[in-house]
C-alpha cells in the first residue's frame, strides 16, 4: 500500500485511538494493512470478544490447569464470579495498604532499628518482571524505602546484592513471593538471604513477608517461624498477570507508589477494552495490528521502543507476557503450531545509536511499536539551543524514526500516553494483557499455561539428581575414572557429556572432586574424588 | 541430523575449542551442519581471513568512509600501522592510567572536595554501552568511584540521574564523550548537567573531562573553559569498537578495574583468532555458526543468554556490535541485501521464567548462545539441600535447557569461561568484535559505516526546524488555526501529521502554543500561540 501525505493522515485519524479519561492515544495507521483485510478476520475477532466475556464471567480459560483466569477482577473486583472472590480481592487490597503504612509510620519496624530503610525482594518470573518494571517507572529516589531485587539462583549475583545491603540489612524488609514454594530460585534466593542474616546475628523471620499461595507448604512455613505477615497468591492469577495482585501492588505501596490510581488506570482500560468491535478497541487494534504483522503466526519479532528511560523495562515485561502467554507448540485442539511472537527492545533514542541502524535499513523480520510520553518532565526546561528542548530532541527523534521506518516498508505501530505515572502504568498494564487474551483467543491457543517453564525445571533436577550420583561413585571408587568409567559406573552411560559438564562445574568450584588432564580432549580426562 | 548419545558425545568433542590461556571453552555442537556443508564455506572463509589480515594491517576497511578500522590495535600497538598510532595507543592508555591514580589519591580532586566519589558519564551509542555493560560486569560496590549513565536525552530520565546525585554533585566526576560534538543527545545531556551544576553555584569544567575527537569542535570548547583532562577518540576507532580505547578504558580505571587485564584477555583473543582456519579459530566457528543458523542472511534471531547476573548487558552491547554492524541495506558490491542478525537475552534461570517457554515450544525462529560461567562465586556456597549449591542449580538450568532446546530442534551455541574478570570480559569483547569482522567478510558488507544514524539524526533535525518555523508562524498569525492552515503558512501542506505530533507535544509541556477542540479529531483542533 502506497499512499501520499494528504490519504496517509486520513489514515491516521480513520484508525486513531483516543481515550480522554486515560489521555491516551493509539496510531496503528502505518501497520499497511487494508479495510478488506480487516474485514476478513472479523469473525475470528468476534469469537474472540465472547472468549474474553467468558473469562471475564469466570469460565475455565485455562483448560490444561483446569483454571479460571482472574486477573481483570483485580481492579473491578465487582466483576469477580462470587461473592468470596471479591471480598478477597478487597481484603488484600486493604491488606497491603494497611501493612505499607504501618512501615512507613515505623509501626512495624525490625528489631534492631526504628524503620525499614530497604526492602529486598526474592522472586523471579511474574514475581519479579512487573515489579521491576514498576520499580523503574515510578519508584523515586526519594521513596519511603528503595528496593532491590534477587531475582536467579546466581551465588555471585546474590553476593553482589547483599554486599550493596551489607550495612543495612537489619532495615531491610525482605519480601518471598512464591506461589508453592518450589520454584528453587527462590528458594535458594531465600535460603541465601537467611545465612547472610544469620552472619550479622539477625532472624530473617523478624525481617520477612511471604506472598504465597494460601495453604502452600511454604505459607505454613512462614507463619510457623512467625514471619511478619503473609499476602496470599491466587491460583487464579498467573504470574505473568500477577502485577496488579499482591504481587505487584505490595512493593509498589511500601515504594510510596499510589497503587489506587494503579488499579484505576487499569480498570479504565479494562472497560475500554471491552467494546466488541475492532476499531475503537485499542486491545484488539493491537491485537490486528499483532496478527497482521506476523501473518498470525508471529513472523515478525516485535520491538518495543519506549521514548523515555523510565519505561526502559516495559520491553522486559512484555518479554515474559506475551512471549510466556503465546509461545505455544500446540493449540486448543492439539494441533501443532509453534506459535508465539519475540519482543525485544530498550528505548530511545538510545536504541537508535545501537541496532536502529538494522530496523532501517537490515532484515526486515519486524514491527515496532513506539512509545510516546507527552510531558517532558516535570517542571520546565532550559533550551539547549534557542526554542529547542531536550524534550523536543527526543520527541523530533521519536517522529523521525518512525517517518523513516515507513519509508523503509517497516511498519509501526505508536502508542502515546500523557505521562508515566500510576495511572498510565496501571493502564499500559491492562492493555497489553487484554490484547494478548484476544490474540490468542485468535490464533486458537491456551495463553494461560507454561508447560516449558515445568519441564525446565524438571530437566535441571535431572542434572542435579546425576550430579549426587556421580559425587557418590566417585567417593566410593578408590581410583580417579575416566568419563566413560564414570558414566558405566554410575549407570548412566548414555549421559557422559551431561557427567562431564557436572565434573567440571564441581572442579572449578573446588567441590568433591578434581579433575585432571588435558582440558582440550575431554576423553583423557581423569575424575578423582577429593 | 539426528544422532544418539555417543554421536553426539564424539560430536561435542570434534567441535570443542580450548584455549589453555584464557580457560575459554567454545561449543558448537548443537549447530546442526554437516562436515560437507562447512567444506562449501571454506572459498568464503580464505577471503575472509585475507580481509581481516588486510584490515589488521590497516587497509582501508570502511571504504564509505575511506577509513582505516584499528580496534584491534588498541591492545597490541605493536600490530599498529605506523610508529605514530603506535605511540598514540600507548601514550592513551599512560594518560587514563596516571588519571585514574591522581583521581584515586585526590592529586587531582574538585574544588570543594577532597576526593571525586562518582562518575557520571555522558555518552550515547557506543560511548555508553560498552562503558555500562563493563561497570555492571566488573564494578563492585566497594569500587574508589561508583559510575552513573546519562545515555539519552529524556528530560525525565536527566532528572532522576541528577536527584540520585543531587547531595554529590560537588564531588561528582563527569566524562562527556562524543567524537565531533554533534551528537545532540550527548550535547544536551552535557548542557542539562551544566545547567544543574550551575544550580549548585558549580562549575561543571572543574568537574569535568572529555573524550572526543582530537580537534573537533568540542575539545576546543574543553580546553577553552579549562576542563580537568582530554582523552582522545581516534577515527579509526568506530563507536562500537571503542571499549578498549579512551571510551571504555577511562571509566573503567576510574572504577578500579584492571584495564592492561582487560586489554591482555583481548590481545590473547585477538592472538587465537588470527588463525586461518575454521576448526581452532572460535571467532571463524562463531561466525560458521551464524552463517549456518541464518542461512547467511539473519534468517534466525541470536538470543544471547549468560547464565550469570554480572553478564546482563552483554545481550545490550552485542546488539549494537552485531546489528549496527551487519544491518546493512546494500552490500559492498552494491547490491540490495537487506542483512543483519537481530540480537535479544537478559541472563538465565531468570529468562527461563520469562521467555524460553517461547523458545521452547513456540516459533523455531532463533539460535541460542549460551555464556557459562565455572566459578560460582568468591568464597564458598553454603548447601541449599544436601550436596547442592545455588549454583548447582544455576548451572544445571543451563544444562537441561540446552539440551531440551535441542531436543525440540533449537540450536545453540555454547561459550565458556572461566570466571567473569576483566581479562574475561576483554577476550570476549575481542571474540565477538572478530566474529563481526569475519561474518562481514562472509556476506560482503561494510560493517564500519552506520548510514541509518546519520540518517536519523536528519530526520530529527528536519522535524526540529519544522517546530521553529511553526511556532514562529503561530506568533505572527493573531488568531487561531486550524491545522491544515497552519501548515499551509508554514509552507508544509504535505506535513500536517508532523505538526500535529509537533503541537501535541508543546501543549502537553505548556509551551509556545494551546491547542483545543477535540482531540479524538484532530482535524477539527485549533492552535493558537500563547
């Protein structure tokens, strides 16, 4: 579709989105798709938005979990499906705003000090992506206390952190969020923390909340070493949509982040959303956008180009939300269809001086969506040439790659907001998980399940059950093996490059046993016990 | 290609490259070519081995820019051209060094300081990515300086670096790199630091240093207003390969971290990569690697996963080394192309929880690349359950998720190293910039030019100059327009959508202009000056 500027700006204001209570706009005019190809996936689409209904109603969204799918009841808790729901949306809400105030009133304080200066926050996946995004989008440097996250099972990444907390540890307040308790990340995270309380003579339970599943082995260990408090995870909130949950909105309230407004830019958009018609939907003008782009079979990467550097985490975000949501080898009927759609990106302009360079001119495997904040700052600024801001830069920046990427036959898709506050956070939030509920519900798939993050899990435990077995025949053995010998030994002959990997991490870490030999041909290699 | 256990064992044995010196183990064995298909390549790789022995030896390699490409001299002078680069290379690193000491001991200090406690670096593009990715690296808390970036030009993202400073401005060391000066972000960021050094009573050239071209426009400005030092940025140095010249090494001694290890590991790099051959040289089986994933023309995008929290950024850098690099619209022969890998990773376990349900499951269109670290951490771990450690855990997640991603016909590559330590990291900075060097040669194009910046940075300047002449238009027109008419005057009929971005964004920062009406319709919007 070629067009001039005179069709391209009816283009624009045919397919511009405006929300005025939220402020926000929505341009999918340089996605080149035509009206009759809209048309063709309207009844894909209409499905689509009684899918959405269904779920929002509280139907079984989730069939290889047998769940519902709850997270839009967590800014309208009136839309949750009974009347015990709601009451627990409400009650956590209330929980978490009543525990953040007694921290900052130093009603809850640790121990040894008046106030918690610091929280340390041990999750990874859902439990860590939204509140790190958050935490970088509207956490100042002047918050009632500043958060720091553990978010893998890195001994030396742990070590970084708890050396930057070392003299503040005993006003920090250490948040566990893990729906069971078994995702072992952060279970060592939290192991790892307790020893370096231990260092210092401090009990973690005086210092620690749980966000857990109500009824997990974990929650009856929190409340048995008398843990501060405990917030409950649902088994109806994913951990990819989980931000508006305790999850999400009890370290944004302790950062002094207004987590109503949160909620009510979210509730907005959720409302907006709802509308069961493409244009005027900004969800499901995403979600067109999305599918046109990759031929609803996710063949083009989408990168997310933020112009503001408080939103520089939006891009992880959406990593896990959509890639964790859509990323599916089957759909609902079974079929093999290795579907999904990869996200990456920072901000810009710094972006630009990186691998624009590429979205200009390389591989034209994308879409962009860009992101605009009107408000420059707060407060005014200094020209740095006459009539020109720095602001202006960045705005002409943003216009300009956008003009060019066009011109280039990169299509685009830009989003603008009116600043980044709660509001907006809360809002951009409930957008894109509604226009990842209605691709799906397009392209067939269960957007609710994450069968590979299990079966990673399960593969690593396999490693680590072979490690203990190769530490026990190696003990047993008198006389160095070589990695074939071990393998037979240990009964496991099919896995020696597996043993190989595990002997080398062992002797590089000066653990067990020692290794030795010539290091380029691992077949001569000798293990000893040591 | 599909094999059994002991084929695949003898597999990843043929292909494993060791490099004693360094430690460095490079796998390529879950790259599915055959033997036969990596015999077709080899007319390719004596070119490519002649064309980087030619640029070594200072053939002009960027010829868009009749440029000479010496990075590779900046850790080994003796290889430089002439005895005058060679000097120049030495005399750089003397000059960075004495600094970094007379920083350290307060020789050199700020006025109103005994000693200089941070870094703030102004830079965009390659003057900040390297500098970041080495600070999150190698930096330690305990370091003499700790450092801060200033890489956009965010109005927003400016304040928030200025508060976290706010109390330390007075002691704060600011390096502004650029090569000519007429970078705008790097410009404005240094104006807006000024300007808040101002605020203070301050004057920023007492606190300041430059890194930039020598004579340009911007060292003159330096040593007019008596800035502390000036280092230089050579022409033969590209942005992205500029980490083990001035740009990198100044920030990181500043840091404390050992900058001649860091330039040994990459000599020692550079040194095991000049071999002419595919098989024992692991920057030609890097790009092998690529060639063979993309069918040589980024078919597949490269996600980049150490599995280690210190290697975050390395996805970051590597996306601009790679994609700036090889996304490229035309080849050096003039042909249309349209190359370039695109390049995303943050760090495992994390991303396990994030995205490689995708990456398992979901759209085969990537190759992995793996970053293992041995040494787990300095000091000993404590057991997480009997016999494991966290990372155990760690590096049995790699484990199972390379070898699930191969089980489900994803390739990966697999990069170890020892620890992450300065040598480490310049070898793997040297290995990557040679696997770019190489790849190029491979698909014929000029990896040192980036026209698509300089392009973008028109663009901007167009829209700037759009948003003077509209504002001027508005304060000589006495009554409000329209914007068609607006455009009209300003003699842009074709630009109606620029100004209407151009408008929208002064109103929203209560500049210059109001604008009114309904602004789900902007063509019925007024704009008046204010």
């Amino acid at each position: 579709m070629s067009m001039d500027a005179t069709a391209l700006w009816q283009r624009y204001q045919d397919w511009l989105y405006y929300h005025e209570g939220l402020g926000f706009y929505l341009d999918i005019s340089r996605m080149r798709f035509s009206d009759d190809w809209v048309n063709t996936l309207q009844p894909k689409f209409d499905k689509a938005f009684q899918d959405l209904a269904a779920l929002e109603a509280g139907a079984i969204a989730n069939p290889d979990e047998n769940r519902m799918v709850g997270h839009y009841w967590l800014r309208d808790p009136d839309l949750a499906p009974s009347a015990e729901l709601k009451q627990d949306i409400v009650n956590t809400i209330d929980q978490v705003q009543r525990f953040a105030k007694q921290v900052h009133s130093g009603e809850i304080h640790p121990p040894n000090a008046a106030q918690f200066t610091d929280i340390l926050s041990v999750g990874i996946g859902g439990s860590a992506l939204g509140p790190q995004f958050v935490a970088e989008a509207l956490g100042s440097v002047h918050a009632p206390l500043q958060i720091h996250f553990l978010d893998n099972t890195d001994p030396a990444g742990i070590d970084k952190v708890l050396a930057k907390l070392q003299d503040r540890l005993a006003s920090t307040l250490v948040i566990v969020m893990t729906k069971s308790g078994g995702t072992p990340e952060t279970r060592n995270g939290m192991l790892e923390v307790k020893h370096a309380y231990e260092q210092q003579g401090l009990n973690l339970a005086q210092h620690a909340v749980a966000v857990t599943g109500i009824g997990s082995s974990f929650e009856k260990l929190a409340k048995s070493e008398g843990w501060l408090d405990v917030f409950p995870m649902h088994d109806w909130v994913g951990g990819r949509t989980s931000e508006l949950s305790a999850v999400g909105l009890l370290p944004a309230a302790l950062q002094g982040i207004d987590i109503e407004a949160m909620l009510a830019g979210a509730k907005e958009m959720d409302a907006a959303t709802r509308v069961p018609q493409i244009k005027g939907n900004p969800a499901a003008m995403l979600a067109l956008s999305w599918y046109y782009a990759g031929n609803g079979k996710g063949e083009k990467d989408m990168v997310v180009l933020p112009y503001k550097d408080s939103l520089l985490l939006f891009s992880r975000y959406l990593q896990q939300l959509i890639m964790e949501s859509l990323g599916k080898e089957t759909d609902l009927d079974g079929n093999v269809v290795h579907q999904g759609i990869a996200v990456y990106g920072n901000k810009g302009s710094t972006d630009q001086h990186a691998y624009v360079q590429q979205l200009r001119e390389g591989v034209p495997n994308f879409f962009a969506t860009f992101i605009e904040v009107l408000e420059d700052r707060d407060g005014s600024s200094i020209e740095v040439e006459p009539g020109a801001t720095s602001g202006d830069y960045l705005s002409g920046f943003l216009q300009g790659t956008r003009q060019a990427l066009f011109e280039n036959h990169r299509d685009s898709i830009t989003v603008t907001v009116p600043r980044v506050d709660a509001r907006t956070v809360g809002a951009l939030i409930a957008l894109y998980e509604r226009a990842v509920t209605l691709y799906a519900s397009l392209i067939n798939i269960n957007a609710y399940h994450q069968p590979g993050v299990e079966a990673g899990k399960k593969a690593a435990a396999a490693i680590l059950d072979l490690q203990k077995r190769v530490v026990k025949v190696l003990q047993e053995s008198g006389t160095p093996l070589s990695l074939p010998d071990l393998a037979a030994k240990v009964g496991a002959p099919d896995q020696i490059e597996a043993i190989y990997k595990i002997v080398r991490h062992l002797d590089a870490n000066h653990r067990s046993l020692t290794l030795s030999g010539d290091r380029s041909q691992p077949s001569g290699l000798k293990v000893a016990a040591s």
